[in-house]
C-alpha cells in the first residue's frame, strides 16, 4: 500500500459533529448528504468525512485509539490559540514530534485530531 485515499469516521450525531468540525475547526463542507458530511481541509487536500453509524453505537465508546493527523501551514501556537477562541479545548499543550510541533483536540466523539506544524 502507499496512500490512504479517504478516512470515515462514524459519529452519534451528525449535525453537532458537523458544527463542531465547520464552524470551530474551520473545515469546508464538500459534499453532504442525511448519512454523512465530507470535510475537505486546505482546498481538499485532507479530505474526510463524518457519518451516521452503520451499526448501533449505543453503549460504545467511539474515538478510543483513533487519531487523525493534520499537517498545517500556519504556526501550531497560533493555531491553537484561535481553536481556543472558539471554545475548544486542547488536549494538553503543544508538544515536540519527531514530525514537527503538534497539540490534540478531540471531537465530541472523541476522535483525536492531531494538528502538525511540519518540519
């Protein structure tokens, strides 16, 4: 294998997901529909989508061992920073990768996103 093409997370509801995702993160909305939302990031270079479950998810922790990564063009400390004004809170500080600088959020699910400032 050499590319992951595309990643779909299952999410419990979808509309707050999809807030979540556009109006605090910043992603774009590519395409929707009533079972999912595809995201596309820096004009559709990191593109994934949200949707609802293909099996019950009651009862179930979603987001255990599942990070996302995102390489970013602007300065991780301003990143956070502006995630931070629009009410989300990180998951512990900006740390040293052997990547490059990155911090977590986690999304209502608890998905870990990981936002990288690349050497």
């Amino acid at each position: 294998m050499r590319l992951l093409t595309f990643a779909s997370l299952q999410v419990t509801n979808l509309e707050a997901s999809k807030d979540f995702y556009e109006k605090k993160l910043g992603f774009e909305i590519g395409d929707t529909n009533p079972q999912a939302c595809v995201f596309k990031y820096n004009q559709g270079e990191a593109s994934f989508a949200i949707r609802t479950p293909l099996e019950p998810l009651e009862g179930k922790e979603l987001g255990i061992g599942v990070a996302l990564w995102f390489a970013v063009n602007e300065k991780v400390d301003e990143l956070k920073e502006k995630f931070s004004a629009n009410g989300i809170t990180t998951s512990g500080p900006i740390i040293e990768t052997p990547f490059g600088r990155a911090f977590h959020v986690k999304d209502p699910d608890g998905y870990k996103l990981t936002f990288l400032e690349a050497k």
